[in-house]
C-alpha cells in the first residue's frame, strides 16, 4: 500500500469554504479504482493549513488511474483554488507498523 502525503496551505479565510467543497470532493477520490481510505486533517497551531492522507493500492492507480482521469479535472476544479502555494503530495511505503 502506497500513502499519498499532501499538505495543503489554504488561503486564509477561505477555510470552511474549502472543508464544505472537499466534503463533496472527497466522493472523487473514493470512486477511483485502487483507493483504500483517507483522512483530511486541520493543523491545531495555523488553522488554515491541512494534511491529506490518501491510501492507494499502488502508486500508479494515483499518479496514473487518478491523476489522468476525468474525475481528476473534477477534483481540480473544485478544489485547487483554494492552495496558496499549491501543494507538494509525496509518496510513501510502509517501514514498520505496529498495530496493537
């Protein structure tokens, strides 16, 4: 499993707008082949920037299967306005787990 990081600096202000449009966004991502679960979280100390966690079966079903996709002109249209700087997303692979 492959994890899609991206941290995403939103324009001041412009916060419960953005969390009401990924509300609806977030149904993209879900529908695409190789997607395994996500999380959007809000940073404590500067309120205006938030991580997104996307799992993905391999890297390719986001850097291909999404990002090539339909659904991703979509997902920019609603959503990638609202970045200032528009947001650097890495991969990463699994090391360790430990699950209790």
């Amino acid at each position: 499993m492959i994890l899609e990081v991206a941290v995403l600096d939103v324009k001041k202000g412009h916060e419960e707008e953005f969390e009401l449009t990924f509300e609806s966004a977030q149904k993209i991502i879900i529908s695409m082949q190789g997607y395994v679960s996500h999380q959007l979280q809000k940073c404590i100390e500067q309120p205006n920037k938030y991580i997104l966690l996307v799992n993905w079966v391999t890297l390719e079903d986001h850097t291909v299967g999404f990002r090539e996709s339909m659904e991703y002109q979509q997902w920019r249209k609603l959503l990638h306005h609202f970045y200032d700087p528009f947001p650097v997303v890495e991969h990463f692979e699994s090391v360790y787990e430990n699950e209790t």
